[in-house]
C-alpha cells in the first residue's frame, strides 16, 4: 500500500526586521549586531572567540608523594597571595618541563619512579 506524500505549502520566510540578520543560523551576524547594539568595538568579540580552546577532561594515576607536592605548591602560591588549582600546578609544570633541553628532560623523566598501568586495586 503506497500512501502518497502529502504536499505542505512551503513556510513563508519572513522578511528582516531593521537591525537583525536575515540567517537565523548566521551567529557572526547576529554577534555583530549584539557588538553595535553594545557599542563594543568590531574586532573585540572576535579575538574573544580565536582564544576560547577546547578543553578535554581526562584522569590519571599518581603517587601521594606527588598529590602531596601539589598541596605544597598551592601552598607556596597562597603565600604571595595568587591561589592555584590544581591544574593550574599541572599545566605550569608542562610549560617549565618543555623550556627544558632534551638531556635535562630525559634525567628528569628517569627521576621519576615506575608506575604500573591501569588503576589501582580498591583496599578492602
């Protein structure tokens, strides 16, 4: 039984108003008239929206030696008044490690001990 598509008038448009975008999906339209209507200039929004990256939440092992240098850290940062998160810690240290050449790199990768892969046991 073949049933036939029924024809639906196609939806009328519906023309601009003065001072709105035509595109409703047209969002560096609409962003533009919210910077005019704002009084904000041209170029700022957009050097807002270049600097916005992609986080990515991720998990990993570490041993309480090193949580424990983290708590120092964050206490040595309230001590002139700039706290610090964690990832905070995290991200400066990725930034100190790669100012490091590659021998001064490998020593301080060998400091470090062995970890097992995958996650802990639970203790019962």
């Amino acid at each position: 039984v073949a049933r036939k598509a029924s024809a639906k008038p196609a939806a009328k448009k519906a023309l601009p108003r003065a001072g709105k975008p035509a595109d409703k999906t047209d969002k560096g339209a609409k962003a533009a008239v919210k910077r005019a209507k704002a009084g904000q200039p041209q170029g700022s929004a957009d050097k807002a929206a270049k600097l916005r990256v992609k986080l990515v939440r991720d998990s990993f092992t570490m041993p309480q030696v090193d949580f424990d240098l983290i708590d120092a850290l964050k206490k040595r940062a309230l001590g002139f008044r700039r706290p610090a998160k964690k990832s905070e810690l995290l991200r400066a240290g990725l930034r100190a490690l790669a100012a490091l050449d590659d021998a001064q790199l490998g020593a301080m990768l060998e400091s470090l001990p062995l970890l097992k892969p995958g996650r802990p046991k639970k203790a019962e």
